[in-house]
C-alpha cells in the first residue's frame, strides 16, 4: 500500500514536539498529489452507480441511499453472498441528504458516554474509514482537532470531557496554552486545550461512491428515484416504481425514517424533528488553518457548537447553524415544501417551545442569532485569531439533520435508535456521528437483524415464499441449532 500511496498523495508530517509535548503526536496531512488528482477523480467517474431493474422478490430490500443503507447493503452482500440484496433510493442519485451535505469530519469518540453505542462506534469508525480511505486512494486530511476551553470554568469542563475521552479508549492529549499554539499558532485557548490528533477530514461522496461499488461488485442493486408508499399485511411494499416483496426489509431513510417505520407498526413515540445546518466559507488560501478546532461543547444539547473544519482540500468553514426546520427538505426557499409536514414539525416544536423544557427554547433562541453572519463569525472569532466577517461571504450548501424526538418525553434521544421484528428492522436515529460510524454500525444493525429473525418462530413465514426462504437462511446463520 505504501507505494500505492505514494503515487497518488503528497505526505507531509509536520512533527508537534514542543518541551513537553507527546512525542507520538504528530500531524498527517494527505492530499491528491496535483499531477495525480485527475487520474483519481477520473477512476471515480469511471465507477458511476448502477441503477438496476426493480427485483420483484429480492431476499433484503434495504430503503435509503445514504451512507448508512450503502454500508447496510454492503454488509450484507458481504455476509449473504448468495441472497440478492436491492437497495431503493427516492433520489435519482446516492448521497442527496444528509450523507451528501456532510462535513466531512471523522470524528474521534471522546463526547460520548462510555456506555453508549455512539463511543464505540465512533472510535472504530474513526480507524476503519481512514483506513478505508488510505487503502482506496481517496483523499483523506489527517489534521487533528483543538477543543479549547473560553474560561476556568471550561477548562474545568474540558477535563471531563478529556476524562471521558480516555475511558472510551480514544487517543486524546492534554496539553497547554502553549503547546496548542504550536499546533495552530491562531488558536485561542485559556489555559489548557485537548488535541485528537486521529480525527480527519473526507470527502463523503467520494467514501459513498467508494462503499456502493463495492456492494455493486457483490451483487447489489440500487434502484434510483424509487419512492416508498407504504406496506400491507402481507408484507408487500408499494413503491413508485411498483410492487417489492422482500424477505427482509431494513428501513434506513433518514429524514423519512418514522414515517417508514410507522407503514410497519414501529415508531410509535418517536418523530423525526429536523435541524436545518449551514456552514459559511472563508476566502482564505487553502490550509490557512492546520487543524480543527471546536469549543467545548454544551452537555445539554446534542450539538458540538459553532468550530472551524478544515476541509479535505484545505478549506476552512465555520458553523453549523442547528435551527429547526419548518419541513423535513427545507434545503432552499419554499423548494419541497409541504403544508402537512409544516404543520406536523411546526406543532412539535411549538410543543416543546411552549413546554417547560428551558434549555430548548434557549437553544432555539441562540440558532436564530446564529443564522446572521456577523454573529456566527463573531462565534468562531473567540476560537482563534485574525477572523474577519469580510473573508466569510459565501453559505455552503444547507443540510437537514434528522433528529429523533422521543414524543412521550419531549426530549430529543442522543444516541442510537432501532425497533424491528422478525420482517424488518428500522433505523430510527442515526445522527451525528452516524456518518464516522457507518461501517461498523451497519455490522450492528445486521447482527440486530439476525437476532430478530433467530427470535421469531418457525412457522412464521411460507417456506416457499421469498419471506421464508430468506428467514429461514438467516435463522441458520444467526442459529445453526435450527437447521433441518
């Protein structure tokens, strides 16, 4: 692989050795070498996504074309070789929502619980996709991050935070004022700061196109601009395109995740509440900053704040804004608008505006002063030096975050959510980082499948139909003591 890399990308190691300072860290930048990036961007137009003919009784039927159902669909081309896998997508290409507008970031897991699901996948699937990255040429920024803290009541929070980072088993430095300075000489940091020098930047349509072809080569088929309509008491599933009986189906739809799962009985008290994103650019030369760096986030909200990215080819944005949205594609203008999902999303969040929850309603008031541009540079300005509202002019492309809202409780669920039975399984809550932790939350959801299915009794499906054969297969594999 070396030699591989070498070919394709200019390495440069800058070594963060001031006194004091670990000597393991250090900071990998890699880019697409000039002379090679075309031949690299070329390979990836080369590998365009295959759009298939519907199958009418595919084995799996996986709904939705994002970094999740891509790596869902992957995995199980890779653990069922022999069963067909059909993978449905409302867009007419992958990547359209939230997976496409990504940041691109590949975080580390220190924000986590320890106990939580989003800990452990986070850390492994911060080492599987640089991996993956490296090991399929595509581009990969190995920058780190700086997490500083404003006050000595931060510095008292950012401990925690490193704390918990080490019981997650995540690399994480504690260093000082100074030593974060020769990192980033225009960070801003009171007294003390936390460097994760494995967190990196990506681009995601790249990993997206990357991971599909893979499932593509093992039999995948991607079905584009197919919508769901809903499902019937047998176990059919009505798309735009037409009639599907599945044997199994894994519903990862993401914006549109409750509304699948309420078709099949499941999301009961859960709604997608949406959080529109936008980031603002800076007209700075590329790789004008060297690394990440983010505030110490607000335990009470699960959202990072407003950072810098350094993106993969070095430019630097700041944001996100996270307010909530009016409809579930409020991407631009009135575009996709609908008056139903308005007035379902508007309810919700009046609820829990109007309710006793203080700290939604102060979140809701502080994303609103973040959707003016002097104030979200003002923001970004306490995190480093020599930010100018004049180099920030241009919004990036607007994303939607699908947040799940447990309905009962009012309170917005932090980590990962999945409900299913012995015929499909949904991915209910998946939100950042879900992208970082695709690969190994997939191998998750599919281990979550085997056991739903393992569970169910025997005569629960016809043998003969498209819904037993896969059953059945998947019962051997999930519990080879129910062979015949």
């Amino acid at each position: 692989m070396g030699s591989q890399l070498r070919t394709i990308c200019s390495i440069a190691l800058r070594p963060l050795n001031p006194e004091g300072f670990p000597k393991t860290a250090r900071s990998v930048i890699i880019r697409p070498a000039k002379s090679q990036a075309p031949q690299v961007k070329e390979r990836y137009r080369s590998h365009s996504w295959t759009m298939t003919d519907l199958l009418a009784t595919p084995d799996f039927l996986v709904i939705g074309g994002g970094i999740l159902g891509v790596s869902i669909a992957r995995e199980l081309t890779r653990r069922h070789p022999d069963q067909s896998v059909q993978l449905i997508e409302k867009e007419s290409t992958l990547g359209e929502h939230a997976s496409g507008r990504n940041s691109g970031v590949l975080h580390a897991g220190f924000y986590y619980s320890p106990e939580s699901l989003k800990a452990k996948f986070t850390r492994e699937g911060n080492h599987e996709l640089s991996n993956y990255c490296l090991e399929h040429n595509l581009p990969i920024l190995r920058c780190g991050k700086l997490v500083v803290a404003k006050n000595a009541k931060q510095v008292s929070d950012l401990k925690s935070l490193f704390d918990r980072g080490l019981k997650n088993g995540v690399d994480l430095q504690w260093i000082d004022e100074v030593q974060a300075k020769a990192i980033e000489p225009r960070v801003k940091t009171f007294e003390n700061a936390i460097y994760s020098p494995h967190t990196a930047s990506v681009d995601p349509l790249w990993v997206l196109k990357s991971l599909s072809n893979d499932a593509i080569e093992r039999g995948l088929r991607i079905q584009s601009n197919t919508q769901f309509l809903g499902v019937d008491q047998s176990a059919t599933i009505r798309t735009s395109k037409g009639a599907i009986r599945p044997g199994y189906t894994i519903n990862a739809a993401g914006l549109y995740a409750d509304k699948v799962a309420r078709a099949f009985g499941f999301a009961r008290n859960h709604r997608i509440l949406p959080f529109k994103g936008l980031y603002l650019y800076s007209s700075e030369p590329a790789y004008s900053l060297r690394t990440n760096i983010y505030p110490v986030p607000d335990p009470d909200f699960p959202f990072l704040g407003v950072h810098f990215t350094v993106t993969v080819t070095g430019r630097i944005k700041i944001g996100p804004t996270a307010m909530p949205a009016l409809w579930r594609e409020q991407y631009q203008g009135l575009n996709n608008f609908s008056l139903r999902e308005c007035f379902d999303v508007g309810c919700r969040t009046a609820k829990m505006l109007c309710g006793s929850d203080a700290l939604f309603r102060r979140h809701a008031l502080n994303e609103i002063r973040k959707s003016s541009r002097r104030q979200l540079v003002h923001l970004a300005s306490e995190l480093a030096k020599d930010v100018h509202v004049s180099d920030f002019l241009k919004w990036g492309t607007p994303g939607i975050r699908a947040q799940l809202l447990d309905i009962r409780k009012r309170k917005l669920e932090t980590d990962f959510v999945i409900e299913g039975d012995a015929r499909s399984t949904h991915v209910l809550n998946a939100v950042s980082p879900g992208f970082t932790c695709a690969l190994p939350f997939s191998r998750h959801v599919i281990d979550f499948v085997n056991k739903m299915v393992a569970s169910a009794p025997s005569h629960h499906s016809d043998p003969n139909g498209p819904t037993g054969r896969s059953l059945n297969e998947l019962s051997r594999r999930a519990d080879p003591s129910r062979a015949s």
